[in-house]
C-alpha cells in the first residue's frame, strides 16, 4: 500500500528512447542531473512506489519507440545509477502512464513509501 510522499519532481526535454545513441545519452543524462541536484538522503533501501507520468509530443506518441518498458527503463536506471535505489528490486509497484501533449515534454515522477 502507498504511505506518505517521499520526492515528487518533474523532468523536462526531449523523451527518447530509440533514436541515435547520442540523443539517447543526452536525454538519460538530462533526467541523471535532475535526480542528482536532489536530496536523497532519506533513501536507505526501503520498499517504494515509483508513479512516472510522460507527457509526450503527439505526433510521436504513435510510433512503437514509445513502448511502456522503453520509457521506464531509463528512468529506474538513472535512479539507480545516481544512488536513490540500489536495485529497481527495491519497487513493490509501478504505475505509468503516458499522454499526448503539443507542449513541452516531460516526466512526472512520484516516490511515496510502500507499506
């Protein structure tokens, strides 16, 4: 069951997931630095509920690049990488959803406790 909000906080740019390896590394870099400029400290390796919410470029969002898994992965890989979790094991429930959007695009992720 979800407990208490732990981190809220929003990416934004570009969500890539299978293009070139430069714009991939570039965009995994943008969410490591957004997550790194946060205070962890409170993660010691408790059981966590990960909530991520993509809004992405309509005209994207139809094309098979923009599988759930794709878009998850680099984000639990730069949590991991930067310290917020030692092993994605660490998630007991994952919630995403994507949108379409004419705006900018983004990330919304949401960790709350999990009792």
């Amino acid at each position: 069951m979800k407990g208490n909000t732990m981190l809220e906080t929003n990416i934004q740019g570009c969500i890539c997931t299978n293009s070139n390896r430069e714009i991939v590394a570039k965009w995994r870099g943008d969410i490591e630095r957004s997550l790194g400029s946060l205070d962890l400290s409170f993660f010691d390796g408790q059981k966590i509920s990960v909530e991520l919410k993509f809004w992405i470029n309509t005209n994207r969002l139809r094309t098979r690049r923009n599988d759930l898994d794709n878009l998850v992965k680099p984000v639990l890989d730069s949590m991991k990488k930067i310290g917020m979790i030692t092993d994605d094991a660490e998630i007991f429930h994952l919630d995403v959803t994507k949108f379409p959007t004419t705006g900018e695009e983004e990330i919304k992720l949401v960790v709350k406790e999990w009792n």
